[in-house]
C-alpha cells in the first residue's frame, strides 16, 4: 500500500511542478503591474493583493534571522543611523508557497529591497521581478518619499529584466 501512496504522491508532486511555475509566473505579472495602493498591510509582515485575498507576501522571518548586516551595500542602502537586516519574504497563492525572497529591510522598515547577487563585472544587480516585490510592500513606495529604487541607488544596486540564476526563486541566497 506505501508503494502505491508513493508513486501516487510523486506524480501529484511531478503535476505540480509546472502549475507551481505558472502560478509564479502569473504573480510575476501582477507585481509588475502593481503598485503600493494595490498591497493592504496586515501589520508588519504581510501584505495582501486588495481584491484577491488568495495572494499573499509575508515575511516569516525570525527574530533571531533578522541579522544586521555589515555589507558595504546594505549600510549604504540602510543610511546614516540605520541598521540594515535580513529577512526572507514568502509569495503565497492561497496555502501553497510559490517561492522565497531573500530580501533587507532598510531605514528602520521603510523600504525592503532584493538581495543582489554580483555580476562578474563587479555589479550589483537584482532580479526585476523581485524589485517589483519590494517595491509593492514598502512603506516608503506609499509615501513617496522613500522608493525603492532610491535606496537601491544608495546601494550602487540595479534591477535587470535577467538576471542568470536569480531569476528563479530562492536563488541569491546570502
């Protein structure tokens, strides 16, 4: 019986896959599209699309995970008095988690941006759709006066359509 529950759960698992795929894709699309007044904060840590409660953003992050960072690029972006600290962001579609985001929260939350991976030429770059992530939960992208892209340009970091492997979720891990 264990055999047949196993292949069972393997194919169901192989099936999936590719819907798992999609659905992150699809979301890929929706965050590109969105902004900050399309995301309801529920607190600090989750964010929900207005008008479909299935597709969620939290961070799950630990207390004890939310390491300070000594990075030249995270002080920068964290700015004169500020600590810069590492979080992981979770895209959920209903109960299914579709990928994790290492990401740094920076200027006492005001903004998150993507953990960049460096190229061979020496930049910092992040993936697009990950930018896009931070940008439609950070507070600062509400009030306007502190965007994302601002900070990543403090950091000398910048959002590329491809980015190799970072693409994918999960990669980029620090």
């Amino acid at each position: 019986m264990s055999g047949v529950f196993t292949i069972a759960s393997a194919r169901e698992q192989e099936t999936r896959v590719p819907k798992k795929a999609g659905e992150l894709a699809r979301v890929k699309s929706i965050l590109s599209a969105s902004t900050r007044q399309d995301w309801e904060a529920h607190g600090p840590r989750l964010w929900v699309r207005r008008g479909d409660s299935k597709l969620k953003i939290v961070d799950l992050t630990e207390d004890d995970g939310r390491v300070e960072l000594k990075d030249e690029w995270a002080r920068s972006a964290a700015g004169a008095g500020s600590v810069a600290l590492r979080v992981e962001l979770s895209i959920c579609w209903g109960s299914q988690l579709l990928a994790k985001v290492p990401a740094v929260c920076v200027d006492t939350g005001r903004a998150f941006i993507p953990w960049p991976r460096q190229e061979e030429d020496g930049r910092l770059v992040v993936a697009r759709w990950q930018y896009d992530l931070c940008r439609v939960i950070s507070p600062g992208e509400y009030l306007g006066a502190h965007p994302v892209r601002f900070y990543l340009r403090k950091a000398g970091i910048v959002a590329s359509l491809h980015v190799g492997s970072s693409d994918a979720p999960g990669d980029g891990t620090p």
